[in-house]
C-alpha cells in the first residue's frame, strides 16, 4: 500500500508529479540540463562550418558531414534508444546517453583528420540519441497530465538554452584556443549535466522496465507511424526542422560572403538565437488559447515567414529573420514533441517508439535538409536555399493543418485516458 502524500500518487494510482511540487522542480532542471548540453554538443559545429571547411582543406558542402554524420547517426540510435528505454529505463538510457556524448565530444577534439573528425561525430549521434527519446517519454509517464504540456515546454527551452550556447559560444572559443577549445568546453558541459541527472531525477514511478522483443525493437518506431496523426506530426517535425537547419547550415557561408563579408564578427549575428528560448512558453499559452493545433499552424506560418526575412538583402533583415526562425521553430517543436507522445497514449501506443518514430523522421529532416542548403549555397548560393526552406515550411503547414483536422475532438475514456471520437 503506497501512501497519498508520497509524490505522484493518489492513493495506490499513479497521477505523475505536480507542478510546483519539489520532484517536479527537480525532474524539470534536470531535463533542462540535459537538453542544453545534449543540443549544445550536437550543434556547436553548426557555425564553425566556414573554419572546420578551411581548416581541413574541404568544401562548404563536404563540411556539413560534420554535422549531418551527427544526426544521421542519432536516427540510428532512436531505433535502439527507445526499446532501450523500455527495457532498463528511461532514467539509465538519460545518465549514460550524456555521460558517453561527453566522453566521445572530448574524443573529436583531439581527432588528427577529417574522416576521423566525422567518424566520432557519427559515434556521437548514436550516444547523444538516448537523452531526447527517453526525456519526452519520461516526461508523459512522470508528470501529471495537466503539468505535462508545461513541463514539456520547460525542457524544449533548455534544448532551446543548448542551441544558444552551441552557436554563441563556439565562434570565440575558437578564436581563444581553436574550435577544440570548443569541443572540450562543452563535453565538459555535457558530462556536468550527466551528473546531474544522478543526483537530481526521481526514480520512475509511472513506469516499469519490462523485457522487448528484436522484432518490437525493429518495428516499434514504424509501427507507431501506421497512426495517421502520428506519421502527419513525424512529418511536420522532418519539413521544419528541414527547413531550420538548412538556413542556419548555409548563413555563416553567406554572412561571410560578398557583400556582407562579416568575417569573425558573423557570430554576432547567433545573438538572434536566445529570442527562441521564450518560445516554448509563449506557444504553449496560445495553445491554452486558441488549441494546440491551431497554435501549430501559426508556428509554422511564422516560420515560412521568417525564410522570406532572412533572404532580404540587408544585415538588420538576418538578424530578424533569424530571431524569427528560431522563435517559430522552437515553438512548433515544442507542441509537436508533446502532441506525438499524448497522441500515442491515447491511441494505445507507446510513447517511447511515438517519440522514437518523431525524433527519428525530425533529424533525418535535419540530416537531408542541412546538407542539401550547402549544397543549395555551393552550386547556385542563397535563391536555392531560400527555395528550398520555403518548400518544407509550405509542406509543413499542410501536414499540421492535416493532424489538426484529423485530432480535433479527443474525449475522454471510462479509464480516464482519452480516446478519438
């Protein structure tokens, strides 16, 4: 018999942590922390692209395998990551995801070639994966349903704090000590954060690891797909974060270039970056407004949006138009990871290999997207990527005005989840 004061219970009925309580300030930070070194380690390439380019002697599109080896590495992963996190936990598969990215981010500074360089970041898409499965899935099984979408916010900010710190600060560590100044600060970062987790997330209550099948491990991912909602949310993750990634791939190449020719001083311009962190926030009190998938479409719609500012020939127009991406982006990211999860329990999935089937079809947007914009930038500069972004944003209103449509009324079930009509 488990008493009602002990946290998230109700009697013998788990109803998750409470927002205010002192285990859901703790899971919260801890996220928080997680996220921002896990983004931050993933990203931190990301605008040192024109200097790894001449450092190692390789063209602006071959430069962006140093970050597109990352990601496509990570959609391996999330195939392992979540059937892992269903058989030793998702709190185990968090700590040691983190620990490990810190280890093989120290490794990759100290890598002698360029194959080699891209080896590691592969190996490090694979550990890094664990973290982001894992935290959305353990963030709908531990929180209590009305604390969820805040919780959830919360830690895309923290990705959203990773991202700022993995574009802001590589450009002067470089230039202090070299972009393996920055590999080292920030694994370092990492394996903090790793530690972290140990000392600050709860044990489980909302879960218990259970044995899975080679064939569940295979197909678990696909098969929380076959929902339509599901596969139309995993697609509107692939086009915008194709889209996102793909114009902060190209602009360092084309802040370099005639005619604004910044040099060095480009990375001022990823000061735009930190607008995003208020995103989560603010999206989720729209969605308390207007409903999540509306909220969604205006995400997105402002993403488009921002393309169009970005391209406008003047300094003033990037800087706005990036703080308007990364708003727009951060934002929808944030209802769509949380509407996949919630989706799944109601539908009888699980939220692992719902998160999974997300994550996995958002970083393969990354992945494609982010090298065909260098590509875009290297064979006909900054109309093709322009073209390009503006594409996915278009496919990616369509898909979410879709799950908009196709989830619109859920209700509730005789056992208090929420089914479809």
């Amino acid at each position: 018999m488990i008493d009602s004061p002990n946290p998230g219970w109700t009697g013998t009925v788990w109803t998750g942590h409470v927002a205010g309580s002192a285990t859901y300030r703790r899971i919260v930070v801890a996220l928080m922390a997680g996220g921002l070194a896990n983004f931050s380690l993933m990203y931190f390439v990301q605008p040192l692209l024109p200097l790894l380019a001449a450092h190692y002697g390789v063209s602006a599109a071959e430069s962006a395998h140093a970050l597109s080896a990352t990601t496509l590495a990570i959609i391996v992963g999330l195939v392992v990551a979540g059937p892992l996190a269903d058989r030793v936990g998702r709190v185990a598969v968090m700590r040691w995801s983190l620990l490990a990215s810190g280890v093989l981010g120290l490794v990759s500074a100290f890598t002698p070639n360029w194959a080699s360089l891209v080896t590691v970041r592969g190996l490090l898409g694979l550990s890094l994966a664990g973290l982001p499965v894992a935290a959305l899935a353990y963030l709908r099984e531990e929180v209590d349903t009305a604390s969820h979408p805040r919780a959830n916010a919360t830690y895309i900010a923290g990705t959203a704090v990773g991202g700022a710190v993995g574009r802001l600060l590589p450009g002067p560590l470089a230039l202090l000590g070299g972009w393996q100044l920055a590999a080292v600060a920030l694994s370092l970062v990492t394996l903090a954060a790793g530690a972290a987790l140990f000392v600050l997330l709860p044990p489980a209550g909302g879960f218990r690891p259970h044995a899975v099948g080679l064939r569940h491990v295979l197909l678990g991912a696909v098969g929380a797909a076959r929902d339509r909602v599901v596969l139309m949310l995993c697609l509107a993750g692939f086009t915008a974060m194709g889209a996102f990634v793909g114009i902060y791939n190209a602009i360092g190449f084309r802040l370099a270039a005639p005619p604004l020719l910044l040099g060095a001083s480009a990375a001022l311009v990823y000061l735009a970056y930190p607008v995003g962190i208020a995103a989560p926030g603010l999206i989720r009190r729209l969605s308390d407004q207007i409903g999540r998938g509306l909220a969604t479409v205006a995400a997105v719609g402002l993403l488009a949006l921002a393309v169009v500012v970005v391209s406008l020939p003047s300094l003033v127009a990037v800087v706005i138009g990036l703080g308007m991406l990364t708003f727009a982006f951060l934002g929808a990211h944030s209802l769509l990871s949380g509407w996949v999860v919630d989706r799944a329990r109601r539908a009888g999935i699980g939220t692992a290999q719902a998160s999974s089937a997300y994550l996995s079809t958002y970083y393969l947007g990354s992945t494609v997207a982010g090298a065909l914009a260098t590509w875009q930038w290297q064979a006909g500069g900054w109309a093709g990527v322009e073209t390009l972004s503006l594409a996915l944003t278009g496919a990616a209103l369509v898909v979410t005005a879709l799950a908009t449509a196709a989830d619109r009324n859920p209700k509730v079930a005789d056992d208090g989840d929420a089914v479809l009509d």
